[in-house]
C-alpha cells in the first residue's frame, strides 16, 4: 500500500535510486520508490507485462528467483523489447525521445533501471578525470570509501578469462601494453573488467570435463553463457539474491527491502515535483505527483525530502516540465561517452595457434570481461554478443554511409561504415570467428549537449525529451586515438580482417546532465529548490573518464544518503 | 533546400494520408490491410538489408540463400514500427501506439527521388523488378503497379544508397496538427537498417506467434528453427558453458592465483593462472597528469 507521506520519496529504481534508498532506510527513515517501469522477479507481479498486478512491494520475501528466471528468457529480441524505456503493458510501444541522427539512447525501464541491459563492468573512475579536469568539486579520495561499500554490495571482482579474453589479452600484450593489477588506474594498460557479477563455479573450467546441468545448485555463480543485456537470470534455479549478476535489483533492491522501511511502487511515472515557496524564499520541495501507467490514474504522495533518481534523461527532463527554477545547467554538459566499434574476424587457422580452437565463441563467458584503459582517453571493452544485438551495435548506423561508400585507403582497417545487404550476410556469416571492441571515449561536458523539452511534442507525461549532442574536436580526437589502438590489438591478434563502424553518436552511458557543482551542491541538493536531492548519473560532473559509470554513479548516490540523513533528519 | 522541400514534401503526404477514411479506420483498429504502397516499400527494403544471395551457396553453402523476404521480415518489420513507439494519445487508438510505416515509406521515396535528381543512382529504376519483390499472397501486379513509389524501383544498391542520403536530413512530419512529432530522418535509417538487421539476426523468426503476449509465446530455440541462425551459426541460447580459462595475472602480483594454465608473454610473466586474485588497492598520484589531446572549455 502506498500511503500519503514518507519521510523520503526516490523516483526512479535505476541503478543508482535503490542505493540512495537503502543508505536511507538503514538509517531508518520511511521510504517510498516510484519506479516507472515494471517490477519483473516478483511475486506481485507474475505477469508484469501482461497485467497491472499488485500495487507496491514492501517485503524481500516478494522476491522470486523462479519468476526472474521466467521472464528473463535471454531471448535477445524479445527481451529488449521488454526492458527497453517504455511502458509495462507489452501492447505498448516504447516511450519516445528525439536523439540526432541514426544513433539513439540505450535506457530501460523497469527496477533495477538501464542495470538490467548493463553488462556488470564496475571499474571506478580514473582518479584524473576527478582530481586533474576541473569539473568536479569533490575529490577522488572523498569517493573512495563508497567505492568499496558499493564493490563489496556487488561483490566486484576480476572477471574470467574465455576464449575470447585470451584473444584479447595476447593482442593488448603484443602491441606492448601493460597488464594493470590496481584499482585505481593512472596510466594507461589493459586488464580484466572488475565485473559485479559472481565468478563463476570452477567445474567449468575447461579441463575440467563438466557435463553436469548449468542450474542452481549444480553450479553456483556464473555458468559463462551470454545474456547480460538481456536481463540475465543465471544460473537458473538459483534465489533471487544468488543470481550471478549484480544489477540494483539483485544488490541494493533486497537490502534496501530487508530493512522493512522501504515501499517500491513500479509502473509510478512520476510527472511533477510538488513544492512551497515561503515569500522571497526558496522553493522547497514537498512531494511527487505520479501517473500509474496501467491505469492513467494519478496520484500524489508527500515526503520530507524528494530524491530524482530518474536517469540522466528523464530527472532533467522531470524538472523542466515541473516548471522548477531555471537554471542554465539544468539538462545541460550530457556526456555520452561517444563511442564506436571495431570488429576484428580470423581465419581459423589463426585461432587455432593463438586460442588453440578454430573460433572465438563471443557467446561463451561474459558479455564483457576485458578491458583497455587510458586515462585522458577513454577505454575499449571486449564485446560478446548475440547475432542481432551485435548487428544493430557492430553494423547497423554509421556516420559515414555504408561500406561499399568508403574507401579506407591506408586507414588502419579494411572496411569502414554502415553493413548492409550481401556484405552483411558474408561477414555474419563468421559470427563465431569474430569479436567486437567497443570504444569508449572520454568525451567533455559541453553547454550545448544535453536535453530539453519541446512544448508541444509531448506524450502521456508531458513534453518528451529531445537529446542534442554534436562532439567536440577534442572529443573526436580521443575516439579516433581509441579506435587505431583497438585496430591495432585486434591486428597484433592476428584479425585477417578489421572493420570500423564509425557509430554515430549512440548513448549507452548517460550522464552530467544534472552536474554537481552547477545544479546541485556537493551533497547533491539542488541549489534552488530546498530538499529536492538528485541520486542517478546525470550529477557526475563530467564522464568519469570513460570508464563505466555505475560504479561511482552508485558511490555518489550512497554518500548523497548520508548526506540527507546528516543535513534533514 | 532539400530539406525544406523534403518537409514541405512529407507534412502534405501526411495531410493527404491522414484525411482519408481508410487511416482513419486504421487508427481505430479495424482497417485490414497495410497500405499496397507501404507493402512493396517494405519489401523493397527488407529486400536489400537482408537480400536473396544465390552466390553465397557455393562459397559458403546452401544455408546462406535465403534473405528477408523469405521469412517475411518485411511483414513483421511494419508491424514492429507501427507498435513502436507509443505516446499515449488518445486519438491514435487503445494502445496510443503511433503508426509510422506509411509516412517512413514516403520519406524513402523522397530520398530516392533525391538520389535520382543528384543522378547517384547506379542503375535505372525499374518497375519490373519492383513487382518482382511480390509474394505469392500479395495482390497482382497489375493491381500493385500504381502503388510502387520511386524507391522500390531502385536497384537494391541504390536503395541503400537512399537510405545513406537520409543521414544528411532532419525531417519532421506531423500526424495531426495538434500534436507535432519531428522525427528524425536518421531515425528512419536506423529504423529500416539497424533495427531490420537486428530482427532478422535474432531470435524472432522461431516464435510462433511474436504478437501473442511474452508468457504465450513459444520459442524452440534449437539452432535450426531460424534461418538467420543457421546462417551466423549461433547455436541458440543456453544456460552455461563449460569455458572458463582461469584469471589473468603476473607471477607477482596480486590478480591471478594458483597454477599457470597458459603464459601470454614470458617476458612479462603474464599469464592465465586457474585460481582468481584481486585487485591492489593501490596508491594514486595524478599530480603529472597531461591532457593527452587538447581540450575545449563549456
Ligand atoms: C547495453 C548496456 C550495457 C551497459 N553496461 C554497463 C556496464 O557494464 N557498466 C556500467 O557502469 N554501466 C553500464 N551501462 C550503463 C548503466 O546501465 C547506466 O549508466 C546506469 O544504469 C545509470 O543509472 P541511473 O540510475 O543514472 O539511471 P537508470 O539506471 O536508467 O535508472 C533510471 C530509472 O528511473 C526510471 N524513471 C525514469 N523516469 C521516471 C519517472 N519520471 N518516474 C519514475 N521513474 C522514472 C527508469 O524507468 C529507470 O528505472 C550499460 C548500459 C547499456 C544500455
């Protein structure tokens, strides 16, 4: 049941809301979550896209690892289009926002947020891109003992070496490469992905024999078949809480539950941010009004202290269409982490001597296990997929037109842009003799980045976001430096063939939309609205570097709750 | 210039479209049939992402003949783009769902028409092979002909050639004159390219039925029930592989544990050891921190 007031309400149960939630619930302040996509693993709800279900959930014991393993099929097309943003009822199509461009933003609804696509990485930031860009107001060091709460919560550790990380490691070695052993990296190297994600169970080790089933409790942790971004439930037979991967849902949903003080309230949209504005004052927030999204019906609730948790998206979008104060950094300095793929294919032959086996299987192991930093930057990451998430990311948009278009010369790859048609069907052809190095760069917050609303175009919610973002020659740069090192790996590798996608701008990372130290303090209160907290990626102060965001995102958003309980109650 | 004409161009189609009963009924659930000139767009499209490849057979086999049109992509791909994106306006039917396949079909003949004013065109368009796209359950040619637009009649090169032209644009078009959307015409690209392509290479050709709703649906997941499988080799989805190699790590230092299952460089000692370390808690100092490319300020 969903009352009328709480000490604290967190809109949205992304990746970093839950956090926020749990630090305030364990310092016992009554708690409500709205969360405007569906609640899947959970007994309320056993057919959360078919039905509307129970109302809220305030008990860990709702929680059920049978129904996860249901409804997270780790079908590819069918889950993406079930935790895609957009709404629960599966008769309804995704929630629209204007992107430039043929890229698009990659974000879900649902709890557990975009963590339930996300592939685990939780490295922290390169300390450099805290303490040396001047963006942020804190320090590296102020983040520190929140890093190793939040890795300890998601149980962050080395990830395992298949096929296709030897693959890469052997390339990363022969360019002359280090391998980095710390956690917190200051030059450049390249290491094994510190995944929240259990490691996996050592029958499956490759001399091992194993001919057992891949469910719980045969094995326990990790059973290495691909499908993070599709949710991933494995292994299947296990708890909830004993699944491999720990997305929020699996690591800070149950904890904050366990405390018995919070409510989770899905398929909530919430739609305007209530205040009170004491003559010549401050606004000062008061509570939330929300939309149920199977129902159309509304709803407000009141609270203390209100925590936008809504994703580097919708929180600025939130506030501007709740007419809060302006402020010309609100949904301003979007960073992306302007990215790109570069696709390595092998003769098998080649594989052979290098991994001792004829293919790569990217659909072994873990989506994403290794990793190349370079502070200043950015990072590359080894990409396993299945064959449709790998065409629409390796080779279906590019900023350059199509293959046959391009002629790389003495670029160094072979091909270069959009694949299409016969060539598409030929490269795909050896899906299990390729292997996908995502770019990611360490694009800059800029003013003229960021999101809007357009009055006017508007959906169920109000004006719907519209997403500028045009990278800065700088940022260009870095992307580029990125793309030869990651041709130059998959060459060392031995890769007869590489192909550069030159992606247009797509957001897999979201973030500064909502930067510390120009929209909120440094405890994450607005600077012009009073109690009003902001806990998700859009306060990181700039793109951490590249490095993937969660990790410090959920570090920030862990020390912002103890900031409210110290400054509020 | 383009633009502005392509703008002019899409808002009076979709004027013109939108006044008619037939889109009206459709809004309203009960027109049957997808738009004849909507169909063979499709087609056209799902015919050129995904072509027929009779000359793969001998280089890489039978299995990699068959293309799109022969699992019916296009039917599914107009299906997916009209239940898309849903903005909740009552007028647009239950599910406010808003349909966009007729207008993305428009936009693709005004790039075409674009790619034959510029003369890019490689080939000559050519109303044959449009019919020829035809299935054995559409209507007849002769009752198709006057519904081909500009870009089915491309040659399926020049159909993507299109396609790339339509990066250069923003287009908007607006289904009422209440509710504006602008769309992107990248959109539209990403829409006939990008999501077809990853339709195809997924697992949505072995469900029975991919409308029914998730806990109806049927999937054999065997690896030769979707012909884009037995094309890519994808051995369908599974629940775990015995494939671990072990940790990555130095003989000294912290990250791989145990014995070495094999050595990447022995210079360096890197090896894969069969037991997992961890990461040092290191120590930091940015203090010689360069910016290795320059950097803009705002
Ligand atoms: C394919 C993929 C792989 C990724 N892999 C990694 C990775 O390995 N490591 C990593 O660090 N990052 C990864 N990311 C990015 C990571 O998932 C996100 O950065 C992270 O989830 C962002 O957290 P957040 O809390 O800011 O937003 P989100 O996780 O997006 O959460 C926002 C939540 O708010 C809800 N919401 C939005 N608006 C409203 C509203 N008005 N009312 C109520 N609720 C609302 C949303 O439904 C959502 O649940 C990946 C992303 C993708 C797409």
């Amino acid at each position: 049941m969903v009352e009328d007031s709480y000490d604290a309400i967190v809109v949205g149960a992304g990746g970093d809301g839950p956090v926020t939630a749990w630090k305030l619930a364990e310092a016992g302040l009554s708690v409500l979550v709205l969360e405007a996509g569906p609640f899947h693993g959970n007994e309320q709800w056993p057919n959360p896209h078919e039905e509307p279900g129970g109302e809220a959930s305030s008990s860990v014991e709702d929680l059920s690892g049978d129904l996860l393993d249901e409804q997270f099929t780790t079908r590819e097309f069918e889950m993406i289009t079930n935790l895609v943003f957009g709404p629960a009822d599966h008769e309804r199509g995704f929630w629209f926002r204007k992107f430039p461009g043929d890229g698009a933003i990659l974000q879900c609804a649902g709890v557990g947020g975009t963590t339930l696509h996300y592939t685990g990485c939780h490295p922290r930031a390169y300390p450099a891109s805290i303490d040396e860009q001047g963006h942020w107001p804190i320090e590296y060091a102020d983040l520190l003992p929140y890093y190793r709460e939040v890795e300890e919560m998601c149980e962050v550790t080395p990830a395992p070496v298949t096929a296709k990380e030897e693959l890469f490691f052997r390339g990363a070695e022969a360019a002359g490469w280090d391998l980095i052993e710390d956690l917190n990296v200051t030059e450049p190297g390249y290491r094994p992905q510190p995944n929240a994600i259990k490691q996996p169970d050592g029958k499956l080790h490759v001399d091992a024999d194993y001919d057992g089933d891949f469910t719980y409790p045969d094995v326990e942790g990790d059973s290495l078949a691909l499908g993070n971004i599709a949710g991933n439930p494995h292994p299947r037979g296990a708890p909830f809480e004993e699944k491999a991967k720990r997305a929020s849902n699996v690591s800070f949903v149950p904890a904050a539950l366990r405390t018995d003080n919070v409510t989770v309230r899905p398929n909530a949209f919430v739609t305007d941010v209530l205040t009170e504005t004491p003559r010549g004052d401050t606004p000062t927030a008061t509570g939330v009004e929300f939309r149920d999204t199977w129902s159309g019906s509304v709803e407000r609730v009141e609270a203390e202290v209100v925590v936008l948790a809504a994703g580097a998206i919708e929180t600025p979008r939130l506030w501007l269409n709740a007419d809060l104060p302006a402020n010309d950094w609100v949904g301003r300095g979007l960073t992306i982490h302007f990215g790109d793929n570069v696709m390595g294919l092998w003769d098998p032959d080649d594989l052979e001597e290098t991994i001792g086996k004829p293919t790569v299987d990217q659909h072994e192991g873990q989506d994403i296990a290794a990793r190349f930093d370079y502070p200043g930057v950015g990072m590359l990451q080894t990409v396993g997929t299945a064959p449709g998430i790998g065409a629409i990311l390796g080779f279906g948009a590019s900023a350059s037109g199509f293959a046959f278009q391009n002629d790389p010369a003495d670029a160094p790859w072979d091909t270069m842009g959009r694949l299409a048609g016969g060539d598409l069907k030929r490269l795909l052809s050896d899906h299990r003799r390729m292997l996908q190095i995502l770019v990611v760069s360490d694009d800059r917050p800029h003013q003229r980045n960021g999101v809007t609303v357009a009055p006017g175009v508007a959906d169920e919610h109000g004006p719907i976001p519209v997403v500028n973002y045009e990278p800065s020659e700088g940022d260009r740069r870095r992307r580029d430096e990125l793309a030869r090192i990651a041709a130059d790996v998959l060459r060392e590798a031995g890769a007869s063939h590489v192909h550069r996608s030159d992606s247009p701008p797509t957001a897999l990372h979201v973030h500064s939309t909502m930067r510390m130290g120009k929209v909120v303090d440094e405890a994450c209160e607005a600077y012009d609205v009073d109690r009003l907290f902001v806990a998700d990626h859009s306060v990181l102060a700039n793109g951490v570097g590249g490095a993937n965001p969660t990790n410090t995102g959920q570090a920030l958003a862990a020390r912002t709750g103890e900031r409210i309980v110290e400054r509020h109650f | 210039m383009v633009t502005s004409r392509i703008d002019e161009w899409v808002t009076t189609t979709w004027r013109s479209v939108a006044s008619t009963w037939g889109l009206l009924l459709e809004f309203a659930g009960i027109g049957p049939d997808v738009d004849p000139h909507t169909r063979v767009t499709f087609r056209a499209i799902a015919d050129a992402v995904v072509p027929e490849t009779p000359a793969l057979a001998e280089e890489l086999g039978p299995e990699h003949v068959a293309g799109g049109l022969a699992v019916d992509l296009d039917e599914f791909a107009i299906t997916y783009v009209d239940d898309g994106f849903q903005f909740g306006l009552p007028h647009l039917g239950p599910q406010g769902n808003m349909p966009i396949a007729d207008p993305i079909a428009h936009v693709l003949d005004t790039a075409a028409l674009t790619l034959l004013e510029r003369g890019d065109n490689e080939e000559e368009p050519s109303l044959d092979r449009a019919l020829s796209l035809l299935g054995p359950d559409d209507p007849s040619a002769a009752k198709t002909e006057s519904a081909v637009g500009p870009f089915a009649k491309l040659s399926r090169r020049d159909r993507l050639r299109a396609i790339a032209i339509l990066d250069e644009f923003e287009v908007e078009f607006s289904p009422t004159d209440h509710d504006l959307l602008e769309l992107d015409a990248g959109l539209v690209g990403q829409l006939v390219v990008g999501f077809m392509e990853m339709i195809y290479y997924s697992e949505w050709q072995g469900y029975d039925d991919f409308t029914e709703p998730p806990s109806r649906r049927n999937h054999p997941n065997d690896p030769d029930a979707v012909q884009s499988w037995r094309q890519t080799g994808f051995p369908g989805f599974a629940n775990g592989y015995a494939a671990l190699r072990g940790y990555v790590g130095t003989d000294d230092g912290p990250l791989g544990d145990g014995d070495a299952w094999t050595t990447i460089d022995e210079t360096t000692g890197v090896r894969i050891r069969r037991e997992s370390g961890s990461f040092r808690e290191n120590d930091y100092d940015t203090g010689g921190y360069e910016e290795p490319f320059p950097v803009e300020s705002g």
